[in-house]
C-alpha cells in the first residue's frame, strides 16, 4: 500500500550511499514481436515440414521393411505427425503476421 500524503518521487537515495558517479538509468521496453516465431525459426520449420520430414518418412517407409527395421509404420507416421506439427506452427503464425499486417 503507497502513502498517500507522498506521491511523489524525491530521488533520495539510501543514507551514506553516493551516486554522483553512477550512470544514467536505461529504460528498456520489451515490446513483443508481430509474429509468434521470428523469421529464421519459420524458414527452418517451413522446410523441415514440406520437405525434410515428408521426404524422411516417404524413405524410411520404403527401405525400412527391405533392411528389416523394426517398428517402420511407427516411423513413419511419427515422422508424419512432426510434419503436420511443423506445417500447424509456420501455419499460425503466418496467420497471425497476416491479421497483425492487416489491422
């Protein structure tokens, strides 16, 4: 709770404690981007979801049963599922870039 007889800020320091030599303060604002993922971590996700991770399954689905690798089909739609993960984040925020560019 503030008291309300002093609203005001004296710029007093603490007793004994000399700031003549200290440096300004800096004010910082932490302003929050217009995207939700900046721009290099959506270049990544965007080619790893259209080409990396549906190129990865379409292969491990070939070669995987003909070396005889165990749990190929859980590979593959694992890989899938990251594909699709990958597409929903670059898909949102390309959304939110668009609304934000928009308004």
């Amino acid at each position: 709770m503030t008291d309300s007889k002093n609203t005001t800020d004296t710029g007093e320091t603490l007793p004994g404690v000399d700031v003549s030599d200290w440096p300004e303060p800096a004010y910082v604002t932490h302003d929050v981007p217009d995207w939700l993922i900046p721009s290099r971590v959506y270049d990544i996700l965007k080619w790893l979801g259209l080409i990396v991770l549906p190129a990865l399954a379409v292969f491990v689905n070939t070669v995987g049963p003909a070396w005889g690798w165990p749990h190929v089909d859980a590979i593959v739609i694992t890989l899938n599922a990251l594909g699709i993960l990958a597409g929903a984040l670059i898909g949102v925020s390309a959304i939110k870039q668009r609304l934000d560019r928009a308004a």
